[in-house]
C-alpha cells in the first residue's frame, strides 16, 4: 500500500494542497490538518488530485470536510484534475454534484491570480 504524500504551497491567493499517493484512514487526519490550516490562510483550497491514486470512503470524508468547511466561511474548496479512478468514485458517491471539480490547476486558479501571474511573467517576474 502506498502512504499519503500532501505537499502544501501558497499559490497567488489561495492554497494549493497536493495530494500523492492513496488517501484512506492513514492519512485522513493529517489531510484534515492541513486543510483547516490552508482556510486560517486563505478562503480559497486548491487540492490537487492529479497524482492521487486511491481515495476510500474516510478519504471522501476528509474532503467533504473540507467541502462544508468552505462553505461555513464562504470560501472555495476546489478540487482538481482527479484520475479516472477517483473520478467514479465522486460520480458512485453523487459528490461529482457537490464538489467542485476542474480539469486543470489553472482552470481552478482565481481569476484574479491567474492575472497577476501572467502579469508578472510577462514582465520576467
């Protein structure tokens, strides 16, 4: 069985939160951790699905935590680019209406934060 790996970065105006590995009863509460921590820095989470290669149903727990926590504080909780797998797991479940689910970082990126970092490379930044 493969651990969770969660790698968390500040992104232009949000946080981003990168999950690899399986996400299941190991990793849940170090995943519930984290995602409490990213909304007492910013209103918008950014979970990066795109290397997740497992997700039971404590896992989908964790994320509908972070779903509702969102919406409590009026945030966003975005999740991003699941595997196939993953993806009829959230479609089994109904979640697929729930979440909200990109195709891609930059789909899920504030627009305002796209801006700024096209901005600023285009200005060598």
């Amino acid at each position: 069985m493969q651990s969770l790996e969660i790698i968390v970065r500040p992104r232009r105006g949000c946080v981003v939160i990168e999950l690899r590995g399986e996400l299941d009863l190991a990793g849940v509460g170090q995943l519930t951790d984290q995602v409490r921590a990213a909304f007492q820095r910013s209103d918008i989470v950014v979970v990066d699905l795109t290397e997740l290669g497992f997700i039971d149903s404590s896992g989908l727990g964790a994320l509908i935590d972070g779903y509702k926590r969102a919406n409590a504080c009026g945030g966003r909780f975005t999740l991003v680019a699941p595997r196939p797998n993953v993806m009829s797991v959230f479609t089994i479940t109904g979640l697929v209406q729930r979440f909200d689910i990109r195709g891609s970082m930059e789909e899920a990126l504030p627009a305002e934060s796209r801006a700024r970092e096209y901005q600023g490379a285009a200005e060598g930044r």
